[in-house]
C-alpha cells in the first residue's frame, strides 16, 4: 500500500467502518485493513488508511466525527 497511511485503529471494526464513511462523504478515500483474528475477533485491530496527501484532511475530520460522537 505504497503511498497510504495508517490514521486511525481500533478493535472494533464498526467504529472503523463508520469513520471510513465519514471520510468519503467528505470526499476522502480510505481504505480499511482488518488485523483481528478471525475465529473469536478477541485479538488484533482493524486499521484505517488514507492517501498521504490526505492524512491532515482527514484527521481534522475525524477528530471533529469523534467529538460530535463522544459528547454527552
């Protein structure tokens, strides 16, 4: 994955998979590669990457999806 960087892991693929939509409505691509193992998922993580042009979009991004997503 020449040219991709890793910006963001979590164990939960849901909260990946989320992020990943949250970045191509805003017209980021973003690949996610699933590191869990595959019989009980209880080890590993699933890791998302952007292109390395990207990486400061994106971030700023999530950071503002995963303000909006933690308040209380």
């Amino acid at each position: 994955m020449e040219g991709m960087i890793k910006i963001w892991t979590s164990p939960e693929p849901y909260q990946v998979e989320l992020a990943k939509q949250k970045l191509e409505e805003n017209g980021i691509e973003a690949f996610i590669i699933n590191k869990l193992e595959t019989i009980t998922h209880a080890m590993g993580e699933v890791e998302l990457y952007v292109g390395e042009e990207k990486v400061s979009a994106a971030e700023d991004i999530l950071h503002l999806f995963h303000a909006e997503n933690t308040e209380e």
